[in-house]
C-alpha cells in the first residue's frame, strides 16, 4: 500500500489517477498535467513525458490532479506596546438635585409590530474532505492505493468486468464512488447502497470485458453533514429511474 494521505478536491469524472501522480500533485501544491500510453490489448500503462508519441496499438491518455491547500503560515510576533497617553483633567463635579416625587404609573402600551429579521448569519467553516484512490488490475488486485487513515478500501472480481466494491470509514455520508477503466469503454455502479461514509455497490464494465480501472472516492466529515440533502440512501439500479 502507498503512504496514506488526505486527498482535497471533488470527484471528476473521466479523471485518472494512479497513486504516484496524486502524491506528486500534493507535494508541490500546483496544477500538473500528467501523459500516458494505454496498450489496446490488455490496457497495461506506462508514463510518458509531454509531447511523446505513443507505440503503434497504443492510446495516448492524459489528465490533470490539483494538491491540497498547504497549512496556515505561523503568526507574527506581536509588535512593542505604546506609551501610555497623558490622563486628561478631571472636571469639576455638579450639584446633586433633589429627588422628584414618584410618578404614576402608566397604562400598559399596545403591542409593538414585530421587527424585520435579522441579515443571516456567516456560513459555517466546511469539514474536511476525506479521500481515497487506487489503480485496480484486470483481476481486481490492486496495482496501487491510497486510503486514508481509519478507512478501508475492498476490491474483489465477481463476474466478467463486475468488481465488488467496499468502502468503509470514509467520513459520515455517502462516498460515492468513480470508476473509469482503462480501456475504450465506460464503467457504471450495478446498485448496492451507502451510509454513515460506507459503501457496497458492484462497478461493471460497459463491455462486460475485465480491464483494469482507477477509482476515486470522497468523504466528509461531520461539520458539513448539515448541508447534504441526505446522509443514506440506497444506490440506483441501472434504468430504475431514481
């Protein structure tokens, strides 16, 4: 297993991203694009710098993976004190008055309209993005991975280009995963369902032909749990509709 790390950013379809790439992308904190030749026979990968032209019955790939922002810098220190300013004079004090008779006391008044509401408040701070990724081979083994600590990450051949998937730890809502193979076809979640930052779904080829695949999911931590439409559910099946 490669060294665990969080991973900032939301899901983007159609990206790829081997473990060695994301680890790169972190450590400078920039935009990088990153190139690759694809064989067609058996979807075997090899990185290729920019510009390069890949072999006959090769495919050329390339993507781009952003790191996360770096940490606070530390506080300055505090600058030196002023001097104190010189104390003004003290006026003269006033006669006391006499004390007035006690009044009447006054009829209640009629109730008040109620006042306009107050401007909202400012949005609280968002949680932090929890993320795991991995390149997985042809027979569900995985070439590399990256999970964060205190999650798991399953994966098991059950069928022809049909992969079971299991995520677990993976923040407190639904980590919704994304596939994308390494081959001219599309990958889709064959249901399953989520919750509570785990995960169980089958991922299927559109080929129904094994090739091997990256995948990418994100979880959240309680602070922005508030703001999601929904912390379980169950996953559509293909043409069901939902």
């Amino acid at each position: 297993m490669g060294s665990r790390r969080a991973l900032r950013g939301a899901i983007l379809v159609g990206a790829l991203v081997p473990l060695s790439m994301v680890t790169l992308a972190s450590a400078t904190g920039q935009n990088s694009e990153y190139f690759a030749c694809v064989k067609d026979a058996n979807g075997s990968i090899r990185i290729v710098a920019e510009g390069t032209t890949c072999k006959k019955k090769e495919t050329l790939i390339h993507w781009n993976e952003t790191g996360p922002q770096g940490p606070a810098g530390a506080t300055g220190p505090a600058g030196a004190k002023g001097d104190t300013g010189p104390a003004g004079a003290t006026g003269p004090a006033g006669a006391k008055g006499d004390t007035g008779p006690a009044g009447a006391t006054g009829p209640a008044g009629a109730k008040g309209d109620t006042g306009p509401a107050g401007p909202a408040g400012e949005p609280g701070p968002a949680g932090a993005q929890l993320a795991l990724s991995a390149v997985v081979n042809a027979n569900g083994t995985f070439l590399l991975q990256s999970v964060p600590d205190g999650a798991s990450l399953t994966v098991s051949k059950v069928g022809p280009g049909a992969y079971q998937v299991s995520i677990n730890g993976l923040g407190t809502l639904c980590p919704v995963p994304v596939a994308n193979a390494f081959a001219n076809t599309y990958m889709f979640l064959n249901g399953g369902s989520c919750g509570g930052g785990s995960l169980t779904t089958t991922i299927s080829t559109g080929d129904g032909v094994d090739h091997p695949f990256a995948l990418q999911a994100v979880g959240v931590t309680p602070a922005v749990t508030a703001r999601a439409a929904a912390s379980d559910s169950d996953l559509p099946l293909p043409g069901s509709g939902k």
